[in-house]
C-alpha cells in the first residue's frame, strides 16, 4: 500500500510537491490543506485532491464559496503517515504533527533548528533514513548545494563566494515589487551561507543577495577557490555524472533566464517548470589553474520539489538507496534535459 | 490516413501549432522548417520533429551544430497537404505554396489581402470549407471576435471602442522593451480595429493600443454600446454558449494577468499557455441598460493555436461542421475551463 | 508679510508642495511634519525646512537618529495660516485643524464630502476665495479636468470613457508591485469617474482604470463624443489657450512615456518633475466629426502641486483672479514648455 | 578667456558634459553637434547652444523640421579647443580631430588603445596634463576606480572579484528589454576588469557582469582581499577622505536603488542626477580581517560627467593640481552630498 501523505499548505511549493507525490507509486496524497478558498483551492477540487480547511474557522469560508472541504487539518494528519509542511515560516504546526505521532518535512523558510537535520538528496540521503523530522532548504540553496557538493568532492573547495541574484517574487504573485529598482540585503552574509553549511557543514562559503525586478528564476554568479587545479571542461564532467544540474549554452541562443524558461516550456514540463539546476556551459571559466567562476539558475519555484519526494522516501524508509530514489523521482517528473 | 501538415516557421506560434497537430488524429506534423539551428530547433528534433533548413544555405549552419535536417524546406512543402506559414510577416513564401500546389494557412502578421479570407472558427468556419488559402487574424483580433460576435449576435451592437493594453513582448524573449514606460500607439484606429471587421465587416469598431512592460499577457477594456438592453449576467450567459471563452473572478483572487496564467500552469496545460480568453466576471458592467463595459485577458501566445488547427480542417474538408471541428480541437487541448 | 503655511506630511506631494510654496514670493513654508526620521526627513533638514515631529511619541525616534525637530505637528498648525495636508488618506486631522482654526487643504486621497468643496485652479478659482477647507482631487482627477474642461467649455461633451494605463508605484519606491503583469480594477467606475464630477458636475464621465508594471507616469486613453463637430487641429487650439497642457509628438521621438520624463529632466526642471498634463499631438484624433480620441501622460507626483499653490492663494485670498494665480505660479515652477 | 569646447554626440552622455561645461568659469561650450533632430536637439536649441548637425546630409533633416542649425559638425571643430567626444562607440572622428588639430576625450565606449591613455581624476590627472587625447573609462569602470584606488592605497589589494548587476538601458530609452529576465554576460572576465586596469594596471581584478530590468542604477557587489587587516569603520574612513563617493543607509530607508535616485532627485540636482558613487554604509563588513565586502550604486549616466570637465582642464592645462579641478567641478555641480 502507498505511503499516505498530506500537504499542509498548497501554495507555490504545496502543489508542486503534491503532483510530484501523486505522480509517484509508492506514495499517495490523502488531502492538502489550505487557509482561503481562492482559485488555487479549487483547481485542487478540480484535480480529485482532498481538499481540508486548515481549520474550524476556515471551513465556513470555504463553504461560503461553494468549495467542499473533507474536514480540517487536524483529521487529515490523523490518517496520514507524513506531512509535508509547506505553510509560510514560523506556521508553528509543529506540535500538532508530534501530537499525531507522524513523521514531517518542513520547507526552507523554517531554520535549521527546527528539526537539526537539513536534507538534500545527493549528499545526505543516508543520514535521514529512518527520520521523523527533516528540513528541505530553500531553492536558492539547495541550487547552491547541487554544483558545490560535486566540486567539493573531486576538486576540494577552499572558499566560495555567490553573488545571488534573485527573483523579486513569483509569477503567479502581483503584488510585490520593486518594479524599477535593485535591492542589496545589507546584512552579510545572508542566510543562504550558513543554510549552505547546514547540509556540508565544512564548507567555508559566503552569500550575497541582490533581489531585482523579475519574477522567473534566480541567478547565481559563484566564484569558487579550488583545491586542485581544474580546467572548465573537466569541472563539466563532474557535474554531469550528478542529477539534477542541466546545461545550456548562450551559442544555441540561451542569453538569459527568459530562454531557460522556454526550455522549460517547449518540454511540456508540468507547470513549466525545470527542477534541475541550469548551469551555463559557455559560462564556466577558470582562470590561474584554481579558481573558477560559473553562472547558475534556479527555479524558484521548483527545483526543491524532487528532494521533498526522496526526502519522503528516506523518512518513511520507503527506498534506502538515495541514487535509487532519486532516479525514481527523476524518471516521474520527466527530469533528465540533456545538456 | 491523416492529412500532412508542414509547419514553416517554428517560432511562438509555430511550434504550438506543431504541438496542436500532433495532438489530433486526423491530421499529422509532416516537418517543420526552421532558418536557425538554435534551442528550439534542438528541442524540435527531440520532440520527434522532423526538422527542415529554410533554405540550401541554412543546412550547413544546421549541420554545423550537429542538427540533423531532413532537407529544405521545398522539399517539405512538396510532399504535405497544406502549410501552416507560421513565419515572420511578409515572408513571401506563397509563390513557392502555389508552385508546388498546396493549400496554406498564414497567420495575423500578415494582411487579409494576401488571402482575402480571413478565419474564426465560431463565426466563419463554412466559408472556408475547401478554400485554398486562409489567414489567421493576430492573438487580439481573435481575442476581440471571441466575445464581440456573440454581443453582436444576441443584442446587435452600435459601435465598439476596445483598449488594448498590450504585452511588450514574449516570455522567451529578452531584447525588447520598454522596461519602465507605457508607449501608445499613435497611429488610429490601431491595425486591429479594422483586422477585426475582415471577419465581421459590419462591426463599428474603433480600437486603440497602448504597449507595456510586462510578458504574460493583452489585457482588454473593452466598451460596447449594444442595441438591445442587457445586464451584466444576461452578457455572461451568452458568453457560455461559446467556446474559447473562459471566466475568471478578482474575488477568487484573480488580481491581474499573474493568476490567469498561473490557472494556465495549475491546469498543466501543454506550455502553461490558455487558449481561451479570459473574462472576470466581476468586472463586467452594464450602465444605462445599454452601455458594456468589460476586461478580458488574451494570452497572446496561444489563442490562435486551435484556430489554425480548425482552419486546417476546413480547409481540407476533413469536417464540414465547424461546431464540431472545434469540439474535436477543443478537447484535445483540454480546453474547457470552467468559469 | 508673506502666508504662514504648514506642510502636514512629507512624502511625494508634500516634499513638492514644500518645494513650490518656498518659491512663491506671497507664502513660506513655516514648517513640516512626518511622522519618521527618515532620509527624506534628513533631506528637509538639510534644505532649510523646520522639521516637526507628528506627535510626542515621534520625537524620540527623531532625536534618536539625530535629527532636531523644531516641535511637534501641534505647535506647528499653531503659528499658521493654513495647513497643506499630504499625510496618507484618512489621517483624520480635520479636527485639530478646526480645534487650532486653520484653513487647510488636502489631497485627492480624500473623499469630497470631507470638504464638499474640491478645487482645480481653471475651473473653479472663483468659488473657493475664501473658503476654509478645500480638497484638490488626486493626479488622475486632475490631469482629466485639465484637458476635458477646455473641451466642455467649446464644443460640449455628450460622454467621455477615460482607460487610465496607471503606474503602479513612485521611482522612490521599491516595495510594491506589480512586476510582470496587468491588474484591471474591476470596480467601475474607478473613483476618478465621480472624483471628476466633484469638480465638473454635469460630465457625462465613465473611467477606467488597469495597473501596469511602471513607475513613472500614467497614460490616459481618453474617448469623447463632442456635441459639435471638431477637427484635430481645432482641439490642438483650444487646448493651446488653456495653462498646464503641453505638448509632445512621437514625430520628434517621444514614443513613451520614457521620453516625457526624459524631457522633463532636460528641462531642468525641480527633481525631474512634470507639471503639465502631456498630450501627443500626432495623437490626437477626431473620427466621424464629434468622436474624439486622444491619448495624454500624467506625472502622478507632481501635477497637482501648482494647483495646491493656487488654492492656497484662492482660501487665503492672496489673489483673487485665479488666471493670474496660475500665471504667477507658473512661473514660478518654469511651467511653459512649448509644443 | 574660456577655453573652447565642443561636444560631438548629444544623447546620454553628451548633454550632462554640455551642461556641465557652462556651469565652469574656465570653459565655455562652443557648440554641440548632433546627427538627428529630434526632442533633444529642440531642447538643445531652447537652452541656447549652437547646434550643428553632424554632417551635410544631416542639415536638411535639421531644416525640414525646423531646427536651425549653425553650421555642420566640420565647421565647429575647427573653432574650438577641444573637442568632448560623446558618440558611440568607433564613430570614428579622431582623424577628423587630428586634422583640425583639436585635442579631444572620448567615452569608454571607445577602446583604451585609441587614446593609450585612461583618465581619472583622483588617479592620474596630473599624467594627463598637456595630453592631446584622453579616454574616460565607462560609467561601471569609474565607479569601480573610485572605490578600490583608495582601498588599494591604504590597505593593498591582493584580489577584486566584482559583480555588476547592470541596469539595461537607459531612463529615457524604451526600446531594448529585457524586461522580465536575467541575462549574464557569459564572456569573463567582462571588459570592465582590463577596463580598471588600464588606470590601474597593477590591480588584480575580476569583473562580471549581470544584465537586469532596470533603468535607473548599476548595482556593484565587490569582494575585495586586502593585504593590510581593516575594519567596515576604517574602511569608511578612507573613503570619506576621497571625493565623489556619497553614502546611505539601509537604516534611513535607502533599502534600493529608488530610493537613492529620490534623494538625488531630493537635493534638486540637475536631471536628478547622481555624480558620486553611493556606497551603503550598512552594507560594508570585514570578515576575517582582510575579506571585504560591499554594495555599491552608480548612476551610469552622470558619474564621469564630473571626470570630462576634469579632463578637459588636465588637457588644456587649465589647472595643474587634479585636486583642485576636482573641488572646483565639484563645487559646480553640488556634489559633496554629506552621508
């Protein structure tokens, strides 16, 4: 029988993780919870998703609006054996799922401390088998994580500097800005650095945010001090024997974020969306034998979405080889764009 | 056994209308021509495309790269039976189409004087049962048509003033602007005002255009002085009598464009695209029992898409019903959003 | 001695309001009031203005980033003749206006019935001499009154649609959105309908309004149905005899919107700043003799600043022909870019 | 008597030196010369230079649209002593020049090997006395010297890695994007590091570059390794005691580059503009006692406006001591903004 998971919170990463866990065959989703009956609620319903207000008082609102609900969060996490937190931070829903007795992943707004354990797929499956709680970091790191790690492995890292360029909201958001402007965080390093070293803990990495007016993906420029010499060609090939980095190059045309996207597109990507990280070919240089310089993309919205399905399989035990479950996750949402 | 499309032109609109095609069962995607040999050609080929150079000159820029073509482009056109011309405007590729014999669609770029006939499937589809060449009016004209034949239809209308605010360009695209400005378009009526009456000649249309910086979207005001009294639901009960109309409401929290095409993405529509227009609902107003106001969005990429595969259809003769040819379309691209 | 004035309010219309009463020769500024030390509260500051704090429980925040207040907003109102209120809408100081028996004014941000009194300098100067409280009714408001009046007075309106294309936020501001998108406001009519009938009470007005991703001006597509035939030419004229029009031509390259605030800066102008509603000349046209269309550019942060100099001389009856209170205002500012 | 001079090329660039120029007691502007007569050459006219089109060819266009013109680019070449160079890039009039026998500066849209000889004020004025032609590094390169030459000075500098996330075109353009996009330059280093290295040729540095939809700023991250232990506060301290470099503050509200352009609009600078480089004073850590980081904004179209006049002194030998053509431009042009 599938494992039973719920989805408590179905905004931008909530309804991603649950067609990735539906799309899965090992897994199912028993219902998703919601605060406001708005359009996203009902292409929920519209789906076949359980739909559950995400609590007494929610439910006449969804009522109100015609929008069926199979109880309240409480019931769901009853019935279930993990929920996948993806409330806006500090939800505090902690103590509920504790009270249930169930297992829960928590996305990257929350800190580490939440659960002292912070998750990717590639680098610590092994040590969350088994696990009731876990941390997915946010987009941003996680895309950091997924060139360093490679790196780190064969070539040895001394200090990384990323200047992380990012996208001011999402696209399906109108209200954020700024329109005409770019916004440094002043505060150094910012978040992504330690949160980086959450999951590779002896990295010695520092982050820099700069937010701009765009709403599709986030680019990083990263500067990395090697250990051992590296040219560009053989920094490409240790990427490519990892998942989850694809490549594209400016001479087919890809100058900026805008063409990734259509990539993303022209592959009928559910949602258009591209879970690996983008990493462009003719962008990565070295330069004096040890220091390398590459750009990267991230979509925002998507590329945590694969780690939260192998983050369920390592809690629940489903899978205890993450090479496995990661090809498995892969395979179902059609990762895997030749570079 | 299935008619042969050639799809020439492989941009926006072309590689949708290859996707549509592909979709149907009574016609196939003989090829696709292509002058460069960039990302989308690539994602072509691994689409299952069979992939033709424009010209003799264009395969060794294709070869270069390592893109297979499976010839020119004459030799496409030669063995197919009708051409979706989906090329820059004013390509001047018809002699070559009368030359080898087939039948051809063109798209709104170019004027109704190239084919003296141009296409709605809701309002003309039995008047180009059998023509030899047809055009396809722009994604606004045929936005505008949409939801004015019906208005003309039902309560006669007097005379239309449409504002268009216009997307400055494509989400794929990064060099044009503005970035920070609203331009108009000085020139009145806009182009679109009389491109709509080469389908409804007798409609007193003025329209005005105004361009600015967003991707995702047209979005329509539109002011309608009907002959008949109406009421805002009397409006929207006709609207659901056709197709290719879809509805959406600020109150389910669809602010602006960003949520309509973020439905397009819940749905998993091929492309995140919407083939509908979209109306809000709670943004259509009668004023002195006559006078309409209303806001509807077009996404410009993809509303004209089963309109060519429906001109296809009448074109040769595969179905005399065009009720039913848009049916057949309509279902295959899972168009049906309900309101 | 020249008038007493104090500025309640410091932000986009208040810092200019400040700025245009410094240059007048029959009024000073006596003092600000804002409620943060913020940069702009240093900037005023370093300008000469006396900075008083909002209240008592602002002060401290003052002193703390070291910026002297002079006192509080109490102590201000005391000592003048009349109080430009630019504080966000439904602040709520009438009655501390009354309590210390100042005049005052305020902006468009308030309903009419707080004054039942709403002022544009060339319609009616006249009915305010004297008056206590007035309001001048916002940007948009404004910038329609200005070229609609001129055409009431010479060839009757029967109605008028206005769709104002309105910038979402000010260049100063980085917080709000929308980045890629168009938000329709589905109430109709916008507040600017009624607002301009607050003003011009038997206009036949329908307006209109969609937010677009721009910081720098609004554009106005404006419909009229004339009650006597006109020519391009002869609207041109009319206008030309009324103050605070200028005009612009895509002819000379002013395409967008860009280009007028680009004017404005080359004019030298005080922070860049665009009094006068811009109206494209190769824009203006007149379709079957009465239907006017035409498109004007309104600088949302400055346009109403003269006219709150002209009602500050209209209550305090400082002059008591409006067209010279205009003209001297004018002048002051550097209004008068031919066309 | 003033010196002579002329401006070739009045867009961007070309107005801000003229204007600069006639705000010195020791120049005078000769004349402009321009290829199109559009809204800026009628401004031109209207604030009293003689304008010249820039060739024969050009002087009809001028005519039939009603700008007189004094003469033809030739003619005021020969009457002047220098000749400000504000075309773009590889116009190619230095033979021109070279035969009126004229000094002359170009921009740094020209390559350093055309004048062998980078000017920036506070580095090498007194190198550049008496020289025949001089460059002015772009506006990224200046803002980039003004900053590390200090740094370099006091500390010694081992490395420089600087992102640049560039705005994309200019406030008063509204034809190039992107505008929801992110587009690297994927060439690196970009050409501002040898560009910094052609005033400072003994700097180790890495420049690259990030195009972003924006018009208003340039946005600097750099990553400085000192040689010499510092702290943020020294680090401020050197800097203080350089001219045209201003500071703000995220605690005063100064959160983006909107609200850095606002205060320059604020101070009622000439076009709002912005000669310094605004430094966050908020955004400047030391980590590690030697790993700098900060933020930096440039107003590309005003920062080497102050540089040309300087120039043009240092050619003309107008002033021999750099420091005091700097007190004397600055003094000019309002700069000294207190942080």
């Amino acid at each position: 029988m599938p494992a039973q998971i719920a989805i408590n919170g179905y905004g931008t990463i909530g309804k991603r993780v649950a067609d990735a866990v539906a799309a899965q065959d090992d897994m199912r989703v028993a219902g998703i919870a919601k605060t406001k009956p708005d359009f996203e609620a009902k292409l929920a319903v519209r789906k076949g998703y359980s739909v559950y207000a995400a609590n007494r008082d929610a439910v006449a609102k969804f009522e109100k609006v015609g929008v069926r609900t199979a109880g309240v969060l409480e019931d769901l996490v009853k019935g279930v054996d993990l929920v996948v937190d993806c409330t806006p931070e500090e939800s505090g829903y902690k103590p509920l799922y504790e009270k249930a007795g169930v297992k829960a992943i928590w996305q990257g707004g929350e800190e580490h401390a939440l659960t002292n354990l912070s998750f990717n797929a590639a680098v610590n499956y092994a040590d969350c088998i088994g696990a009731s709680f876990v941390r997915v970091p946010s987009c941003n790191t996680t895309g950091l994580i997924r060139t360093l790690y490679p790196l780190d492995a064969h070539f040895g890292i001394d200090r990384v500097v990323a200047v992380m360029v990012r996208r001011a909201t999402d696209p399906g958001d109108s209200k954020k800005g700024p329109i005409n402007a770019i916004e440094p965080e002043l505060e150094m390093p910012s978040h992504h650095g330690p949160d980086v070293q959450s999951v590779l803990p002896n990295l010695n990495i520092h982050t820099i945010a700069v937010k701009v007016p765009t709403t599709i993906m986030h680019l990083h420029t990263v500067t990395v001090d090697l250990k051992k010499p590296a040219t560009g060609d053989a920094v490409l090939d240790v990427w490519k024997r990892f998942p989850r980095i694809t490549f594209v190059a400016g001479g087919d045309g890809v100058k900026s974020t805008a063409q990734i996207m259509e990539i993303a597109r022209d592959l009928s990507r559910n949602r258009a969306d591209l879970y690996e990280i983008a990493v462009w070919k003719d962008g990565v240089h070295v330069v004096d034998r040890t220091r390398l310089y590459y750009f990267q993309a991230v979509h925002q919205e998507s590329d945590v979405v694969p780690e939260n399905v192998d983050a369920i399989r390592a809690l629940l035990e489903l899978e205890r080889d993450g090479r496995k479950s990661m090809e498995k996750t892969d395979r179902s949402l059609g990762i895997g764009l030749a570079g």
